[in-house]
C-alpha cells in the first residue's frame, strides 16, 4: 500500500531525475496517462516509460515546480510548471515555461492514471519563438 503523499513525491523527483523507469513503475501494469491538450493516452508500464523517454529527449533539462496541491479522496490535483529548453535538429535549444495541472487517479497499488492538462497553443508559440 503506497500513500498518496508518497507517489507524488516519487513521480515528482523521478521525472526531475528524468528517470522514465522509476515514473513508469509508479502506475499499475495497465495505468495510464493522457495529454489532454493532445488528445492522445499511453495505457501500460512500457507505453508510459516511452512516452516519457521521448519527452525526455525533447525537454532534456525539464523540471516540474509544484504550485498548489488539492488532494480530495484518491485524487490528488497538482498545479505545476514545466521549465525546459525544447531541443530539436538543426535548431537552437528554445526555453519552455508551461504551467499545467496533473490530476492524479490512484489506488492503493499506485497510479491508476493521470491526466495532464496544459495549453497547447502556448506550448506552440513557445516552440515557434
């Protein structure tokens, strides 16, 4: 049985770490996380880890900032904001600041899924800059 308090402090630190393992093994074998903004959901330990391997390519410096947290039963929102420089071919690292909220679906296992919510045109903007 894994707390709540306990698997966002360890998918937080995991993802600053950049460590797709440790994140991915916090869900259930068949958790889930979905980029609301992308309309897209990784379903599965490996589907998750990578995601977050390709993430982490992309934003290779990103660190979450937790802003406020609401924990209301076995969900937990969490307010964050994601700095990082975007690094593409042949162009020039651009710094990202996007602020989002994480809701957090969890059992006492672990994660049961998470949805990430953030705005997709300021993420553009940002990467067009």
């Amino acid at each position: 049985m894994i707390a709540p308090d306990e698997v966002i402090t360890a998918f937080y630190h995991a993802s600053n770490q950049h460590d797709a393992v440790a994140v991915s093994q916090l869900y259930l074998p068949q958790g889930w996380h979905e980029e609301a903004a992308l309309g897209k959901c990784k379903t599965g330990q490996q589907a998750v880890r990578q995601g977050l391997s390709a993430f982490f390519r992309l934003l290779p410096d990103a660190q979450w900032q937790i802003n406020a947290r609401v924990n209301s039963a076995d969900n937990v929102l969490v307010f964050y904001r994601l700095l990082g420089h975007a690094v593409q071919a042949e162009q020039p690292a651009k710094p990202l600041v996007i602020e989002g909220v994480h809701l957090f679906i969890l059992s006492p296992e672990g994660i049961i899924g998470v949805r990430d919510y953030w705005d997709l045109a300021q993420f553009k903007q940002q990467m067009a800059a």
